[in-house]
C-alpha cells in the first residue's frame, strides 16, 4: 500500500496532506482490526486469490477441451471426407433405374447395373449426397453411417434403416 502510495505522490496525483491522511488512517484501521483481525484478513485475501486462480486454471482447462474436441472433431470430418472421396462410385450406368425421394420432394433417379441395385436395395450400398460438390455416389454402408453422423442431410437412401 506504501509503494503505491509513494508511486501517486510522486506523479502528483496526491499531495502531501492527503498521503498523511491515507498513513493516518491506515494506521487506526489497524489498530482497530488489531493482530488478530489483519491475519484474518489476509487469511481471506489469500483464500480470494487462490480461488480466482483455481477458476482462471478451470477456465483454462476447459478452454483446452473445447479446443481438444474441436480439432478432433476436424480430424474425423476430414478423414470421413478422405474415405468419401476414395470409396464413392460415381457416374454409374446400367439398364435400371433407382428413385428415391429427396428433401425437396421431388423424385431423382440413377441408372444401374443389375448387380449394384442389388447391393444398395439389399442394404450394402447406400446413396449419398457428396459433402463438397453434392453430387450423388454409392458408398458402403460403414461409412455411410458415418457420414449419417456427421451430416444427416448428406444420407438420400439406405435400406435397412439408419441404426
């Protein structure tokens, strides 16, 4: 309190009556709060700053879970996109025709071959909306759970249900 007193004095912000003053009354506080009462009181001082600095150190920590589950969270997304775009077949042909209705009600179809209508009716295969360009590609199924619990929107047909 003395240093920080004499560092106003000296910047002039307090003049010589004042600092007195402020010496005279810390003085008789104390000699009313007596020995006993200034151990109490930086008792309670001292519990203050170690519970600020407990909250600033569980500020912190939780700060670096968010941080840690949102990189995590990044990392999954970016090799969920990696296995997409490895595993999708796109640009398929064939004799049949599978419709599925998607978000806006309307109707699209893709043309397959025999064997992968099989596969995406029995469930092996599942249709997907790519996340980067939104075209349509078959996936398997693994990863189109995945990808479900992710970005469900992104899921346009799997048989067998989501679970």
């Amino acid at each position: 309190m003395g240093d920080l007193r004499d560092a106003f004095k000296k910047a002039g912000l307090i003049d010589d009556k004042t600092d007195r003053r402020l010496k005279h009354e810390q003085r008789v506080e104390k000699k009313e709060l007596g020995r006993e009462g200034l151990e109490e009181q930086h008792r309670n001082e001292e519990a203050q700053r170690k519970q600020i600095d407990e909250q600033k150190r569980a500020d912190v920590k939780s700060a670096q879970a968010r941080l840690d589950h949102d990189r995590a969270r990044a990392e999954k997304s970016k090799k969920l996109r990696a296995a997409l775009v490895e595993q999708a077949v796109r640009g398929t042909s064939g004799p049949r025709r599978f419709h599925w209705v998607d978000a806006q009600g309307y109707c699209p179809w893709i043309a397959l071959d025999d064997e992968t209508g099989r596969r995406l009716e029995a469930g092996e295969l599942a249709l997907i909306a790519m996340p980067d360009s939104g075209e349509t590609a078959l996936v398997p199924r693994a990863l189109a759970l995945e990808l479900h619990a992710v970005a469900p929107a992104q899921l346009l047909h799997l048989a067998g249900g989501r679970s």
